[in-house]
C-alpha cells in the first residue's frame, strides 16, 4: 500500500476579504496523513504577500517538526545502525 504524507500551510497573506474564511478552511482540514502548519505570525516583505528569507527559514523548521512529530519514527534513533 502506497502511503502519502502531505505538509500544508496554512496562508496568511492575500486578500483581507476571505484570508480567515481560507485559513478556517486550511486549518479545519481532517484528512489522512495530512497536516497543517500556521503561518500566521511569521515576517512578511514589504509587499505584504512572500515571506521574508528569515521567515521562510522558520517555516522550513516548522515543517521539519511536524513531519518529524507526526509521520516520524515512533521511537528515538529508530532507524539507526545497529
């Protein structure tokens, strides 16, 4: 059986008209091995659209956790060398 992982984040930037009706939307998703990550919070450009480098770091780490917290091994070095 294929098993597919999915990361998705949650937007933040846009069109202030429907932006909390789309996260409501991204944030509420309860679908399997699908998970959700808030970008809420993080430093945008001056355009008010892109995350800045820094806040694309953050984001990088934030994925990293949560496939680490959700689809990872289920015990420390699992997967290590005998």
């Amino acid at each position: 059986m294929l098993l597919i992982l999915c990361l998705q984040v949650a937007i933040v930037p846009g069109d202030n008209k429907y932006i909390e009706k789309v996260r409501e939307a991204q944030l509420g998703m309860e679908i399997p091995n699908v998970v959700c990550v808030d970008a809420k919070g993080l430093e945008l450009e001056d355009d008010h659209l892109h995350l800045t480098t820094k806040s694309q770091v953050q984001l990088g780490h934030m994925l990293a956790d949560a496939y680490l917290q959700h689809f990872g091994p289920s015990e420390p070095n699992s997967h290590a060398a005998p």
